[in-house]
C-alpha cells in the first residue's frame, strides 16, 4: 500500500528580520530584540537564554553547542564551536561495560554498568554554552551582555506557565527525574507527577529560583563569572557535592573556539558548517558525494532522487561511525534556531544538554540542569572517540548556512540527535528555487517565525496549487513537501514525526494552537494598518530633569576613588558624574544614575599625579579638559602620547593604559567608559603588589578594603 504524506510549513518573511525557534516566547524576544534596534546575534543570544527558561529539557546553559554567524558588513562568516569538554578527573575505568556481548541501541554499543555515561553526576561534562553565548555577543553583537540575558532573567524570575508539551517532555522523563532531589522538587508534583495545564488553583507554573538568581548573577558580573568568578566557585563546589573534582584552572581555561567555517562550493552555491567534532564535516561529505554522482534537477524531486539521498546519507554516516565515533545510543533532545536581520546578518544556532533534561542533576547552589555529554564518548576503550579526561566529544550539532552567488541566502538547522544532519532535509538546498534575500529555516519548528517590522510580505497562492494550498487560511499560503513512502521506509527513524503529530488528540488543539502562535506582534499588526504615524513625545518636569543634573559645586570627590590612588605617584580626584564606572571605593555616590551603555568620570591631578596601568573590558575615551596629560599604553607602559586640551582619543578594550598630568598645575581631564556594565578593572600586577605592600587589596566585591 502506498502512503503520501503531505506536510504544510507556513512560511513567514519580513523586511526588518526574522527569528525561528523551537519556542514562541523565546521566537518573540528575539523578534523584540531585533524591533529595538538589536542585531541578529542579540536577538540570538536573548532567544538562546530565553530557551535555557522554557525548554530545559531541550537544551539551557549547563549544556554547549556551536554556532554560525554571517556578518553582512564584512560578507563574512565565522563560526563558533562551544562545546562541551570531559573534566581531568574522567577516568575511563570508571565507565565499565557490562558483562556480555549484549548490544544496546541502533549504534550496537555495549552498556555501561549503571548508565554511568548516561544520567547522572559522572555524565556530566564541562558547559560551554554560556562562553559560546557570551563571546559571540562580544565579537559581533551590539547589545551588552546584561541586556541580552535580562528577558530570560524576567522570566526564570516570574516562572513559566505549563503547556501540554511541558507536561508530556516532564511525563516522559519523571521516572529519571525523581531520583534527583533538586530536579524532582522543580519538575514534579508530589514528587511522582508531571505538572499538567489545568490545576484546581489556575495554570500550574515551573519555577526554579535559584536557578532565577543564578541568572541575575550572571547577567550583573558577566558571562566569564561562571567560569572564573564567584559562580564559578559555587559550580566548584556544587561539582564536588556531586561527588566529582573539577579544578578552578580547568574551568578558568574553557574557552569557546572560533574559526573559520568548513566550505563546500557547487555551481554557484557555498555550503558551511562548524569545523570540527560534530556533524558539520559529515553534512559536507554527503554534499560532496552528493552533487558529484548527481546534478540538482529544478523541478520537484521524485522517489528516485530521495532514494538515491538516503543511500549516500548511510555511507556517510558508515564513514563516521568507523573514522570518528559517534554518539552514545540513546534518543536526545536539542534545540536550534535562526536568526536573520534587516541588515543581512545571519545566525545559525543549535544548543543542547545532551538528552533530555541532560543528567537530570541540578546544581543545589546554582539550580542549574546539567549536561550528560559524557554520553557523547564512546564507551569502548581504544576508539577515535573513547572516553577519556580533556577531551572534546563527537557531537551532532549541524547549524549550517548557505550562500548564492557570495551572498547569504539561508541558514538552516535541526533537533533530534544523531537525525540532525539527515533531519536538515538537504532537497531544500539541491533543489530548492532561487531566491534573493536571506532565508532562516528549522526543520523543528517551522511555526515558531516572528519577525518585528512591517511590511511582512507573503508569497502569493500559486495558480493550480494542490489540496494544502486551496485550504490554507487567506493571507496564510502554506508550502507543501510530498514525502514518499518510500523514502520512509529507506530512512526509517530519520523521517518519524513530530510527537503532536503522532498525537491524534492534539491535532485540532495544535492546529489552532499554531495559527494563535504565528499570528503578527500588535507592533506588525498596527504595522500593517497603515495608519500615519503620530509621535508621542513624554513630558519631563523639572523636578525631574533636577535630579539627572550634576552641579559641580555640590559634587563630593573620592581620594580614593580606585585601588592605585592608594600610591603617592597616583593620587588624584574622581568625580564620578554619570554612572558607577568601574569606582572601587564603595563609598561612592553617583549624582546622575539613570544612564546606558556609558560612564562619565571628572579627574582632578597635581603635576605629575595620574592613573597606574590597567584596562577595561569596554572602550574608554579621555578629553583633557586643562592642562597637558600623557596618555600611557602597552603591557610594561612602553608608549606614551602627549594630549592637550580638548584632544581627545578613544582606547580600545583590553589594553593596559594610564595616564599623567604632565603640566605645571592642577588639571582635568574627562573619562567616558563605554557599556552599561563595564566589569572590574583589571591591574598591572606591581600596581597590586605595592598597594598590598601597604595595607590594601580589593574585596570580592571589587571594593578597596585593608588588611
């Protein structure tokens, strides 16, 4: 008997950017983050933190990925490997396989007594996701790390109400869950039993407040904390409780890699994937073989062209299997997203803790839900990929990005494990029709597209379309995809449906559901009507313009305003105008708080005073306001340029600088420090050691205190 199965994917596009994610709460903060002015890695990042609240048993921050980004300025790509990676203290006896010859999973891979590898405090590796996330908002995002992770703050904070599909991810995993205390008591009702939509007191919610404060930590003191800050020794400690020994050093040294991505270039059109341990290099070798046994056709693909996919996709994945390992043999769950802006800027993004809900260990001080990547290794000793201390897993993972012709024409990704790279449906690429702005695709949740501006334009009905068409809502064009029985059959679990596909009794719930998630922001809809624009400008008081004015005279300085000025050689006066700045004397008032993204600071120094070398994690800007000042950079303070009044010269981030008034009297100079959190200073280390020499050192809060 033959079956023919027809599967409609709305399409949704707009002039000002759109995002596609495995949520719509997450899909609609970065549609916000991109309606305010944000790039496509803000709202990434911002819908990546996002998914770490609503979907945690798809992917969060104690998990890792990797990542492609399309910077439109440059017509560049970069891509970014954030991983996770097995600590020092991995032992591979410690992962013994079970008697027997028993083989367990589609991979036939032996069982590990106790599914050590699988749940559990010793499948836990070291996360990379918030590293990842973090340096790629700083190389190539435009919001600071505070304002992206604040949406996903609010809602860890206000607790996410339960839907069907919380209830059947929790239901199907509570039987793991309940052996973990700290899980169980966020997941479960009366420690057995998922939390459904209709509770006697109203909507049931989840919610984890620890993992809530966590989160504010970590968007106040910024991204590196979690690896080398106080989160960094909460995780430490919460590790050992577990009964593991990471070290500091091993967590201070995780760092995400970024590098060029891997390239396949066929007819015009350039395929690119992370390099690397995932399944990035297996997508292109299946591009390869691909395209050089089989030209793409323009017209739909037949039973022949899938069968003849799926049989190159086997040898690949052989390939793999034999040359890098692959993953352990258990059904995971991951989340992906895309994101592209009205600039031309383009994000590929998977996430994930592994499977689902990871280890199902959640940290007791941090209220994080750890990864099981250690399922990744396989547990046979003397493989490419078997377990082992410091090693990078063999993942999945496949965000990949295409371009046409040197320009980026789609971004596309997947969920599902080991069916990623299959599940990327590659007929979208070899066949799919010419188009001339970027694209954003997932072959998860083609519903969950919002995007924040007007215009959002809809390609018309196609005349003599088939059934789905005729039947799609006005204004709602739905594309259709004809998959084969045959194809089913060849591929087998890599064609299985979605779950509420598989669900009768949700169907018509689903569908409503999906028309409610893709329907326009009340910003497209007032869009959309076309009305003339009208500005409302808000009305200030005086009262309230008085209390964002600084009158010098009443303005009190500090002596001591940073750790140096305890030295003679750098003693000075800060008046720390607008914004807390970087100031180390804890004692500070600001006049003028309510600011964003800079700090203004007013320095007063005798002949010859000035500032120790130091550097920030933002740029900052000095305009010598009288006199004559030396500015003073490099590592050991090697170069120096004289400034005079009103000069003024923006340093660049992370370079040690100073400065000296070298005139004859007292002089001013102004420092603008850029970004809204601008972190701690960091401080040459003689400059440390002499202030320690006489009586001071700073706190773990930054401030100055004595010994």
């Amino acid at each position: 008997m033959n079956q023919h199965w027809v599967l409609n994917k709305q399409v949704n596009t707009s002039r000002k950017g759109i995002v596609v994610a495995a949520s719509a709460r997450a899909a609609e903060i970065g549609a916000t983050v991109l309606a305010e002015g944000g790039n496509a890695v803000d709202a990434a990042v911002a819908a990546a933190c996002a998914l770490h609240v609503v979907e945690p048993w798809s992917s969060g921050l104690g998990g890792g990925g990797c990542m492609l980004v399309h910077q439109a300025s440059e017509n560049r790509c970069h891509a970014i490997d954030f991983s996770m990676k097995s600590a020092s203290d991995i032992d591979a006896r410690d992962y013994p396989l079970l008697p027997g010859k028993e083989r367990f999973g589609t991979f036939r891979w032996p069982r590990v007594e106790g599914g050590r590898n699988m749940s559990g405090p010793t499948s836990m590796l070291i996360p990379g996701a918030i590293d990842g996330l973090g340096q790629a908002l700083e190389r190539f995002g435009t919001w600071e790390w505070r304002r992206a992770l604040a949406p996903a703050v609010e809602l860890a904070e206000r607790g996410w109400p339960v839907n069907w599909y919380t209830t059947l991810a929790i239901g199907t995993e509570a039987r793991g869950l309940a052996r973990f205390p700290g899980t169980r008591d966020v997941f479960l009702r009366d420690g057995h039993y998922a939390p459904t939509v209709e509770e006697a007191d109203g909507v049931d919610a989840i919610r984890n407040p620890r993992d809530a404060a966590m989160l504010r930590r970590l968007a106040e003191r910024g991204y590196r904390d979690f690896y080398e800050g106080e989160i960094a020794r909460d995780l430490l400690a919460d590790v050992a409780a577990c009964g593991r020994t990471w070290t500091a050093a091993e967590l201070a040294a995780y760092r995400a890699r970024v590098a060029e991505p891997m390239a396949l270039d066929h007819a015009g059109v350039r395929l690119m994937v992370v390099p690397g341990l995932n399944g990035g290099p297996t997508a292109l070798r299946f591009f390869e073989r691909h395209l050089h046994d089989h030209a793409p056709g323009l017209g739909q693909p037949t039973p022949d062209d899938y069968l003849r996919i799926a049989s190159v996709m086997r040898d690949c994945w052989a390939e793999r299997y034999a040359s890098l390992g692959d993953t352990g043999p258990r059904d995971k769950c991951t989340t992906h997203l895309n994101v592209v802006d009205a600039q031309g800027n383009m994000v590929s993004l998977t996430n994930t803790l592994g499977a689902r809900f990871g280890s199902r260990v959640m940290l007791e001080r941090l209220g994080l839900l750890m990864n099981n990547g250690m399922f990744w290794f396989d547990p046979e000793p003397g493989k490419p990929n078997s377990i082992g201390p410091g090693k990078w897993p063999l993942t999945n993972a496949c965000p990949m990005m295409v371009a046409r012709d040197g320009q980026p024409w789609l971004a596309l990704g997947a969920s599902g494990g080991r069916h990623i790279p299959p599940r990327r449906d590659p007929v979208a690429v070899l066949h799919g029709p010419p188009r001339s702005e970027p694209r954003a695709g997932v072959q998860h949740a083609p519903d969950r597209c919002l995007g924040p501006g007007a215009g959002a334009l809809r390609p018309p009905p196609q005349p003599g379309g088939d059934r789905a068409h005729r039947r799609a809502p006005r204004g709602h064009p739905a594309r259709t995809h004809r998959v084969p029985h045959a194809l089913r059959r060849a591929l087998g679990r890599h064609a299985r449906r979605r779950p509420e596909q598989r669900h009768g009794v949700h169907r018509r719930a689903l569908q409503r559901g999906d028309q409610r998630r893709t329907a326009r922001t009340p910003l497209q809809r007032s869009n959309l009507k076309r009305k003339p624009a009208i500005m409302s400008h808000p009305i200030v008081t005086r009262e309230q313009m008085l209390k964002r004015v600084a009158f010098f005279n009443q303005l009190v300085p500090s002596t001591m305003p940073l750790i140096d000025a305890v030295l003679p050689e750098y003693q000075r006066e800060n008046y720390n105008i607008i914004g807390m700045g970087v100031c180390e004397d804890a004692s500070m008032e600001i006049p003028i708080t309510d600011v964003e993204n800079f700090h203004v600071t007013l320095v007063k120094a005798q002949p010859g005073k000035g500032s120790g070398l130091h550097l920030h994690q933002t740029v900052e800007v000095f305009i010598p306001l009288s006199g004559t000042w030396t500015l003073i950079w490099g590592d050991t303070g090697e170069h120096e340029m004289t400034l005079g009044q009103w000069d003024a010269v923006s340093v660049p981030p992370h370079i040690m600088r100073g400065f000296r008034n070298d005139g004859d009297q007292e002089a001013y100079i102004l420092a603008i420090l850029s970004g809204t959190d601008p972190g701690k200073v960091e401080w040459a280390k003689n400059v440390l050691d002499t202030a320690r020499q006489a009586g001071f050192e700073l706190d773990a809060q930054g401030h100055i205190t004595r010994t």
